[in-house]
C-alpha cells in the first residue's frame, strides 16, 4: 500500500508548471511498486548468470526504476505524458523530494521540496536561455526569485505572504544597480538608485507612483534635494554647491521661480 500523498499546489506562474508535474508523477507513484523494468532485470540476468555485457550493448525502456534494499522506489527516470523526460529522487517514505526535466520546448527545469512534499526551491532556465531560481515558504508562497534577463540584467524580487512584490533589486544592462520599495499596491515606493554620472540619489514616490522628493549627490561634491506636487512638477529645491555655498529656490506650477536664496 502506498502511504499518503498531499497535494502539491501552487498559483505562481514560474513554478507552476514543475508542480503539475510533480503531481502528474505523484499520480503515477501508485504503480511504481508493480512496475517490472525489463531492461533492468534483463541485465541483473546476465550479471548473476556471468555473462559479460556487451561494451556497445543499449539498453531501452520507457521506464527505469531504482529500489532500496527494502524494494522502495528510490529513483525514476522516464517520459512524461507531453514527451519530455524526467527523473525523479524520493525518500525513503517514497516522497518526491527532486525532479529534473526537459520540458518539450526545451527549457530545463529542477524542482526541490521539503519533507512535507511542498516545493520550497525551483531552477530553471527559460526558452529564451534566461536562468532563474526561485524560493517558497513552508505555504508554497513565493517569496523570492533570482533572475538573469535576456539582456544580462540581474535581478532579484521579495515578496510577501501574499506573494506580492515588495523589493526589487536589479542591475541594469548598463550596469547602472536600483533598489526599489513597492508598497501593497504595487506601486514604487522609494528606490536607492545610481545615475547615469554614477552619483547616488535616493527617490520617494507618492500614493500615485509619481516622484514626490528626490535626494542626490554629484560626483563633484554638490549635494541636492528636490520636491515635487502631484503631478511631479518641481516645486522646491535645496542645494549645497562644490563650493559650499547653500541655495533654495521655490517655483510656481509652470516652473517659473517664485523665492530664490541667495
């Protein structure tokens, strides 16, 4: 009798396609115990009867299997019902605990789960070449995916247990890095980001997602902040140029200054 199964499930578009395999196979497991490997007990033949294997003999089959010493399945390697193929590592209760695959577009996939059956990490790498690992929590929520865009841009997302995205950090192909806070929105909500003239500026957005106050360093020593209205016009700048010398400046709507010190 094969021991119980819980399910494995998951909403999150990257691993979800890992998990209907997972579960594909874990609905096969109850005929793993009666399967027979021909291939498999073919060759066990030969060896106990001591006649030597062939150096360019092939062994075919649809399926192999690899038991313990108690008869478990331990390992498969097989075909899936959309022609790719998979192996699979189990424990010694017989719970999947790792799946390699090629799905049929090509694109590589390794999936890990827990003792309690639940995917807790997920690599794989896209039809485009784009790698990426992504991590769950003990919900199958996803918390955290690492990836490598087309364009060699890195990044790497945080989420919460709603799986929303709260964090994102990204080097751009430019190799210009940004961190961006995301609010429960999805909208930004600060970032620390470095400019095009590789000064350090720090950003805050309002409700709306638009730029509200921006602070920033230049590479030759002037310091800057600037404040926005809603509809992210300037309204009011504070300055210490490279010569120490402080300035503020506030604007009308159409950016006309208004007050200017000194």
């Amino acid at each position: 009798m094969q021991p119980h199964r819980t399910p494995i499930s998951s909403n999150h578009p990257t691993t979800g396609t890992l998990l209907s395999r997972l579960e594909h196979l874990e609905r096969d497991s109850r005929r793993w115990s009666r399967v027979t490997c021909l291939a498999l007990v073919a060759t066990a033949g030969l060896v106990l009867m001591g006649q030597a294997i062939p150096a360019q003999r092939v062994i075919e089959a649809e399926e192999f299997l690899l038991r313990d010493a108690s008869g478990k399945v331990r390992a498969t390697l097989h075909m899936l019902a959309d022609g790719s193929p998979a192996l699979t590592l189990s424990d010694r209760d017989g719970n999947i605990r790792a799946m390699l695959n090629v799905s049929a577009d090509g694109s590589p996939a390794l999936a890990l789960t827990d003792r309690d059956r639940k995917l807790r990490a997920a690599f794989t790498v896209s039809a485009d070449g784009s790698p990426s690992l992504a991590l769950t929590d003990r919900d199958e929520k996803f918390r955290a995916m690492l990836s490598l865009h087309p364009d060699g841009s890195p990044s790497l997302k945080l989420s919460g247990g709603n799986e929303k995205v709260r964090a994102v950090f990204t080097v751009s192909a430019d190799g210009l890095p940004v961190l961006c806070l995301i609010d429960r929105n999805g909208k930004p909500a600060a970032s620390l980001h470095m400019m095009p003239d590789d000064s350090p500026a720090v950003t805050l957005f309002g409700t709306n997602g638009r730029v509200r106050a921006q602070l920033s360093a230049r590479p030759g020593g002037s310091t800057g902040l600037d404040l926005y209205d809603k509809d992210k016009k300037p309204r009011a700048a504070m300055r210490v140029f490279d010569d120490g010398t402080p300035g503020l400046t506030f604007t009308d709507h159409s950016g006309n200054p208004i007050w200017k010190a000194p």
